[in-house]
C-alpha cells in the first residue's frame, strides 16, 4: 500500500490537532470538569427509556450487514486498487494505491492486469476475480442494511427514543470535549448510565454515524452510476465526481471500521455485562446473560461469513440469480430507465484512458487490422427485416455523431474520450428489427476472461437512445487496436463491459438465453457479472 503524503496527514491532522489540544489543555489547565448527569430517578425508570426490542434487534441487523457490506467492499475496491480525486485515473495520479505495481507505459497493461484479489478471510468472496459475486453481496446487503437502518430511524423518531441520539443544545459540543480530554488522557471519567442517556461524546458519535456517516455511504454509492450521472449534465460541474465518490466512500469504510474498533472498546471497558444486557435483552442489570448472546451473536455472524464465502464458491450461479432476484426490480425502478445524456467539454479529456479486455488474437481479425481493415464487414442479422453487411467506408456514409462522455468501468476506473460514430437508431432504420426483437447481441472478435467468444446484449430501450453509438472513432483519431477497432460500443448508461469492442456482428433477437450460458454477456456468464449494469 503506498499512500500520498499529503493526503494522509490531510486525513490524520484533524485528529491529531484534538488529540494534542486535549493535552495541552491538561497539562496547562488541568482537566475540564465533567458536565453534571442528571441522577436516575425512579420515575426515568418507568419511562419506556431503556432499550426496547427493535433497538436490540436493528442494532444487531446493522452489524450483521455493516460486516457484509466492508468484505464486498474491500474486495470490489481491490478490483482496481486505486483511489484518486480526479475523474481521469491517469496512474500515478491516485492519492491511495492497495498494490505494488507501478503502471508500466512501455507495453499494454489493462485494468484487469492491475486487478488484486484479497485473502478470502478479508474479501467476500475473495481469492480471486470475484468482482461479479462481491458486487452481488454488496448490492444485497445494501438493500437490507438501508431497509434496516429505515426501520431504525422511522421508529426512533416515532418514540422518544430519538432523544437519545439527537442532541437538542450546542452545549454538546464543550460537554463532549470535557469528556473527550478526560478520556484521551486516560482518565476514565464516571459514566452516565447509558441506560436511559450516553455521556455528550458518546451521543455525538453515536449521532455522527447515524446521520453523517451512513448517508455519506448511501449518496456516494450511487455517484459510481453511470446511470445516474450520464443522466445529469450538472454532475460534471462536480470536482472529481465519480472518483471523489468512490474516494469517500472508502472513507466512510475507515470511518465504520475506527467507530466499531472505539464503540467496541468503550462498550467493554465501561461495564461490558451490564452494558450487554442493555443491548440484547433491554435489561439494566449485571448478568451474564447478554454476554452470552453476544458470543452467540458473534458465531451466527462468523457461521454467515464463512457461509457466504462458501456459497460463493460452490454456487456462484445462484449467488447470481439471487441477487439479481433481489436487485434488479430496485434498479429497474431507480436507475435503468434514465437516458444519458450528459456531455463533457473538448478540455475534459483524459489525458489517459485504461484500456481493458484481452486483444483479439484469431487470424482474422490480424488479417483485416493489417489490412486497415478494408476487407471488414459489419454482419447485422436476426429479427430484421433487411439483414445487412456493412463495410466501414459504407458505415462512415451514413450519418455520423460525436460526444464527449464519462466512461464508468465495473472495475471502478473512469475516463472521459470523444467518441465518434454510427447511431444505433440509424443502424435500425436500415435493418428494421420486427416487433418481436427484445435483445440486441453484440459479437467481438476477442476472447472473454475465461476464454471464448467476447459478446454482450443490451435491451431495445438501451439502442434507442441518441448517444448510443457503433463508435469508429475516439479522440478525434480512428478508434485505436487497443480500444477496440474497427467498432466498439458506446452506451453511456451502462458499465463499460457492456459496450463490446473489436465488434464482428450483431445479432436482433428475441432475447440472449441461446449464447453461451445464457446469462447475457460474456462476464455474465464466466464472471458472474450482473446484467442490469446501472451501477
Ligand atoms: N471484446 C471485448 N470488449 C470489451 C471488453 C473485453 O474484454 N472484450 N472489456 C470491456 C470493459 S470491462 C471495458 S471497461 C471497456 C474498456 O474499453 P477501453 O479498453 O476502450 O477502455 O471495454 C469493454 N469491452
Ligand atoms: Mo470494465
């Protein structure tokens, strides 16, 4: 791990600067005296204060997929090991980087060379390219933790409990600086019964990762859509979007990661039996018993992971399944039905575009790329009424449209480039697909991952829009080897995978189930990749 100077005592300063204030302060003026708790009286007692059951349980829920969430994460993050704050990941711009290797210029290193896999007792799954799994897990146990975390705050709010995590007076703020230099200088002040209120510093972290950190998550996840953000023009005015995004939310990760660990310290140093009992029975006394449903909550957890991990491995199919069963309808619902249509300025242009996939290596594409591919021929058969084949200078004829856009990887780089080409629609008013053509099949002349033919589908609604483009052109030059000549795709609503390169023909049919494993797509089929590629 190799991390920028600058970045990381940006990072460690601000703490660093509370933790040498709160010394000073102790050894210039002694300690602050601590705010006065109210006493417990018996009438607090029988108010529904305490910790009702559905604390107890959506605490628990939290963990549960709060763990979930961090091993997926950490293993799509491992995918492309990088974290910048400009949107055009040029390598050796990135502030943070989970891999040794320096990029090499002098010959072609894709993005997926430069993907890590983490120790499967990290990464969910791990051990290997499970990008496709990970983001299944994530995305999974998203969707229960945001529910989860909306049944909290719904109930919070609609008892008194949210008192308890809301502070009503800017008093909080000396209150819990009083508390923070007695702890930091390791002095264990008395404790409030956290029973039926915390002490100021405890509130306001426990509030800070309620409703700072969690939503902080939430709205930089999405930022990653190429959906969304190719659907809104005014992200680009954003500094860094997509990667700031990522960037951050890594950074929420630490800071769940540094609460827990704290959380977790105060929690056994403070009482840590009685304060188990509050937890998971909503007891105020010293029994054991909340210790011992702590251990077993912990093994239910451990028994999750370990099971998650070997679903993984065994079943990655179902995973698939699975998890689109529970995804899809939601990014149908949210992200798939949005047209791209943001654009970017001549200047935005990366400088450095990661190139991805394995190059062609069959004869017949060497043959026609050393032949300037002259003797090229587009094949677009099917379900249409005119099926065609179609040379580039022919292709070149028709009416051409150019764009600069924001290119999303699933891997997590992005990149912006002009793209110069064929629209799709226009494709269509030559072939005239019939009424029962659902899926549009994209055959390339390379190989997959894993071997075979590289191919993908997209649906109709994806064909239709304006910026969905047979590209022939990038950066204002005739599309590169690299980047995918002599055609490549372009929709901007998608993930990169999704847009085939080194194109060999197209195919109109009712749906994909008769390519390959039926699942779509190349990756959809070997690497388990989701098919609605929103985000
Ligand atoms: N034939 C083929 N097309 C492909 C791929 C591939 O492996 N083979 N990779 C996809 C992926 S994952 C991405 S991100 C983009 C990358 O395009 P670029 O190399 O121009 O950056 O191409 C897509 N098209
Ligand atoms: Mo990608």
């Amino acid at each position: 791990m190799r991390i920028r100077l600058s970045t990381l005592f940006a990072l460690i300063s601000p703490l660093a600067v509370l933790v040498l204030a709160a010394y000073a302060q102790w050894l210039m003026a002694g300690r602050p005296p601590l705010p006065a708790y109210p006493a417990v009286t018996p009438q607090m007692m029988a108010e529904p204060h305490g910790f009702p059951t559905w604390i107890c349980v959506t605490h628990y829920v939290n963990f549960l997929f709060l763990i979930l969430l961090i091993r997926s994460g950490l293993q799509i993050l491992m995918d492309h090991p990088r974290l910048y704050w400009n949107v055009h990941c040029t390598p050796g711009t990135e502030w943070v980087r989970f891999t040794p290797v320096e990029v090499p210029r002098d010959r072609l290193y894709t993005a997926k060379d430069d993907a890590r896999y983490l120790t499967p007792w990290i990464g969910l799954p791990g051990g290997r390219h499970t990008l496709g799994l990970s983001r299944h897990w994530h995305f999974v146990s998203a969707l229960f933790w945001v529910l989860n975390g909306t049944v909290f705050i719904a109930l919070l709010f609609a008892t008194d409990q949210w008192r308890r995590l809301v502070p009503t007076s800017w008093s909080i703020f000396p209150d819990a600086w009083a508390v923070w230099v007695n702890y930091i200088t390791f002095h264990l002040p008395p404790e409030p019964d956290g029973f039926y209120f915390y002490n100021p510093l405890q509130q306001l972290a426990y509030f800070g990762v309620v409703f700072v950190l969690a939503p902080l998550s939430i709205i930089t996840g999405p930022a990653m859509s190429p959906a969304l953000v190719n659907r809104f023009s005014w992200y680009r005015h954003l500094p860094g979007n997509r990667q700031v995004g990522r960037s951050l939310h890594f950074l929420a990760l630490c800071g769940y990661v540094l609460f827990t660990i704290a959380h977790v310290t105060m929690v056994a140093v403070t009482g840590f039996a009685r304060n188990m009992n509050h937890i998971t029975i909503g007891t105020d006394d010293g029994r054991m018993i909340g210790v011992y449903l702590f251990i077993v909550g912990m093994l239910v957890i451990l028994g999750v992971n370990v099971g998650a991990n070997w679903v993984s491995w065994l079943y990655p199919r179902a995973v698939q399944m699975i998890g689109g069963t529970f995804v899809n309808p939601i990014l149908h619902l949210l992200l798939s039905r949005h047209a791209p249509c943001a654009e970017y300025l001549p200047e935005d242009i990366s400088p450095f575009f990661w190139p991805n996939g394995k190059m062609p290596t069959s004869e017949e594409w060497k043959t026609l790329a050393a032949n300037g591919f002259r003797d090229y021929r587009l094949k677009v058969y099917g379900l249409v009424a005119n099926p065609v084949e179609l040379s580039l200078e022919q292709i070149a004829a028709m009416s051409k449209k150019t764009q600069i856009t924001l290119h999303h990887c699933i891997q997590g780089w992005s990149g912006i480039a002009e793209w110069g080409g064929l629209p799709m629609t226009e494709l269509m008013k030559l072939v005239r697909p019939k009424p029962n053509a659902r899926a549009v099949i994209f055959y390339s002349f390379g190989e997959g991952e894993a071997g075979g033919q590289y191919y993908d589908s997209q649906t109709m609604a994806n064909m239709l829009y304006p910026q969905t483009l047979l590209a022939y052109e990038m950066n204002y030059q005739p599309l590169g080897d690299v980047h995918g000549a002599p055609l490549r795709l372009r929709v901007e609503n998608q993930l990169g995978f999704k847009m085939v390169k080194w194109i060999s023909a197209i195919e109109f049919a009712e749906d994909y189930r008769h390519v390959q494993a039926g699942m779509g797509g190349a990756q959809e089929d070997h690497v388990f990749f989701d098919s609605l590629a929103d985000i």
